[in-house]
C-alpha cells in the first residue's frame, strides 16, 4: 500500500513502512489518517524506516511516535531505522520526555559501548549534523529568494540599522585602540634598526588588509550573532514561528532573509569605518610620539598601501556577514525546549562565528598571498 507520506511491505511478521515526504505541523491531519492504516495491517513486528522523508518537524515527530506506543499497547513490538540525524532528533526528544514521565520506558540497560567507538561515533554524528545544518540554512536561503518580490523591507531597514548603524561606536573605538597597539608595539621593534617611518606602512597595510575586517566580523558577530539566535529561539519557544505559518507567511523570508541582506551591507560598511579608525589611532600615536609629521604619515600611507590592501578586507567582509548570518539564524531556529537550551544555542552562535571567520581569514591571506593581491 503506497501514498505520499507512507508505504507499506509485508515479509513474514515483519511489516516495514518506509516513511517519506515531508511529516510537518501541516500535514498532521492526513498523517494522522494514513498511518491508522499501519496498525491495521500490522502483524507481530513493525520497522519504520526512513525512505525519501524530506523535512520532520516535532508534530510529525509525535504522530510517528504516537503510532508506535498504539502498536506497543497491543502487543506489536516497534523499531525505527536508518532514520538521519536532523529528523531522529524529533523522536529521540519525544522518547526521552516519555521516558521521563514514565520510568523504565524503553530503557533497557544497553551493553556499555568501548570508549574509542564512542568517540568516533561523536565525531561523526557532530560532522554529519554540520553537514545537514549548512543544506539546512542553504535550503531556508533559496527558498526566502524565490520571491523577491515579498521581501520585508521594513525589517531590513530595521536589522541594518541595530547590526550596522548601533555597531559604528564601538568598532571604531575596538580599532582606534588597536591602530594604537600596533603603532606602539611596532615603534618599539623598528626603533632599534632605526626605521621607526615604517611604522607607518605596517599599520596601514596591518589595518587594512586584516585587522579591520576582522575586528569589525568579530564584533558584529558577538552582537548580531547572538540577538539573531535569541531573538529566533524566543520566537520559536512562544511558538511565534508556528504562528506565522498559520497565517501564510514565510519564516525563511521574515526572519532570515531580512538579516542576511543586513549583514551583507552592514559589515562591509563597518569594515571601511574600522579601516578610517585604525589609521586614526595609528597617526594619532606616530604624530603624537614618534615624530612623524601629518605630511610624512599620509605620504607613507599613500606609497604602502594600495586599492588591492583596502579590498583584500572588503572582499573578506561578505563572507564573514554570510557566516555570521548563518549561524547565528539557525542555532535561533534550533531552539525547542527551554530558556537554558536557548542560553546554550546563543553561546554556541557567537563562539562557532567567531571560530568560522578566523578560519575563513587563514584561508583568504593564504589565497591572497599565493596569487599575489
């Protein structure tokens, strides 16, 4: 027996459904009718299996599960396998709150697993669950850009104005400061083989090239990651974002599409305001200490650094918005139990940002300085 969500096949006592199409919030009710159909035609043993199933929300998740107790009370035994990690999370979450509620539900004592297999077991499911989360965000993305046309424009405004305009002060003031650091650490190397008017050249290429955008990203990330992921995760925990569905509106165009775009003007923005702040602090200390003239400073500045530095930083900007945008979106959106899954969700947005744009800035100066720019 074949439908759209599920088929059904006979071996022995065996009956294997295969589960496929997309078990969501708006399918519940004809979920509910097909799989009335699997405890009618069930014998002594039921495998579900996953096969072509697309997307599992938690709604699906309990119909599933909620056949399977049906079968159990009457005496069938029920399994699932080959279920991916992103959808047995559902269950796995709705078998633990049933376990907790009733003590020694499906727990019988397993045989202790060698550790080695254990860790491996981790790194794998941790490495698979990565994988699935960037086609989850690229699918949410795509979806969000079909049409254009419905583009909160409102909200867009809204999130440049709190991730761009709101994060000017503090990155200008981060870099000004780090303009001055590198001036003095610099002066106080360059001095004893008496070039301190190279001072100068390094921060200005120091700046431009690197610390800028990566001050500006790491901010920003630290900022707009972790609003992103609360806001989503308080949205999602007073089932706001289920709410929008109900109504017909899309949460890929909402909520995320909106922020992206605003990371993708916003940063690059920031990153030209932390290049002006770090020279700033730079001339401030070489003018101000060493004696170097204003003239000597901009004529230094004009023969060390070129277009291809200032781009090299600007280049890098849209990456790291993206990046940050991307995590900072779906761990919000992973929320689904409580106020301290939320507070863990948001450390792990801006810790994983903040790890992923110092991994794209290696790998951008190593390309940059393999190709010459």
């Amino acid at each position: 027996m074949t439908n759209e969500y599920l088929d059904m096949e006979a071996d022995d006592d065996t009956l294997v459904v295969n589960v496929r199409g997309d078990w969501v919030f708006e399918n519940v009710a004809q979920l509910e009718a097909d799989s009335l159909r699997v405890r009618d035609a069930a014998k002594s043993n039921v495998i579900f299996r996953c096969a072509g199933l697309r997307r599992m929300d938690i709604a699906g998740a309990w119909v599933l599960y909620d056949r399977s107790q049906q079968l159990t009370e009457t005496g069938i035994t029920s399994e699932f396998k080959d279920f991916r990690a992103a959808h047995f999370k559902f269950l796995r979450h709705i078998i633990d709150m049933a376990a907790a509620r009733e003590p020694g539900l499906g727990r019988d004592e397993p045989e202790r697993p060698h550790p080695f297999r254990v860790a491996m077991e981790t790194v794998g499911e941790k490495s698979l669950e990565r994988v699935e989360d960037t086609g989850q965000w690229t699918r949410w993305l795509f979806d969000a850009l079909r049409r254009p046309s419905r583009l909160v424009i409102a909200e867009t405004l809204q999130q440049i104005h709190q991730a761009g305009v709101r994060a000017i002060p503090v990155v200008m003031l981060m870099t000004f400061l780090i303009g001055i650091v590198l001036a003095f650490q610099g002066a106080s190397q360059l001095e004893r083989f008496g070039a301190r008017i190279f001072v100068v050249d390094m921060v200005s290429i120091a700046v431009t090239r690197e610390m800028a955008g990566l001050l500006a990203a790491v901010l920003v990330a630290g900022r707009s990651g972790s609003a992103f992921a609360a806001a989503l995760g308080t949205m999602k925990l007073n089932e706001e974002v289920d709410a929008m569905r109900v109504l017909g509106m899309n949460p890929n165009q909402v909520l995320i599409l909106p922020r992206v775009l605003a990371l993708l003007v916003a940063l690059p923005a920031l990153t030209l305001f932390a290049d002006i702040a770090g020279l700033a602090g730079g001339a401030l200390i070489t003018i101000g200490a060493l004696d170097i003239t204003p003239t000597q400073f901009v004529e230094r500045v004009t023969l060390s650094t070129d277009m291809n530095d200032v781009l090299a930083g600007l280049i890098k900007a849209p990456f790291f918005a993206l990046l940050i945008a991307a995590v900072g979106t779906l761990r919000g959106l992973q929320v689904q139990r409580s106020a301290e899954e939320l507070g863990r969700k948001t450390t792990d947005a801006v810790v994983q940002s903040i790890f992923l744009i110092i991994c794209a800035d290696a790998f951008f100066t190593t390309v940059f300085t393999r190709i010459g720019f």
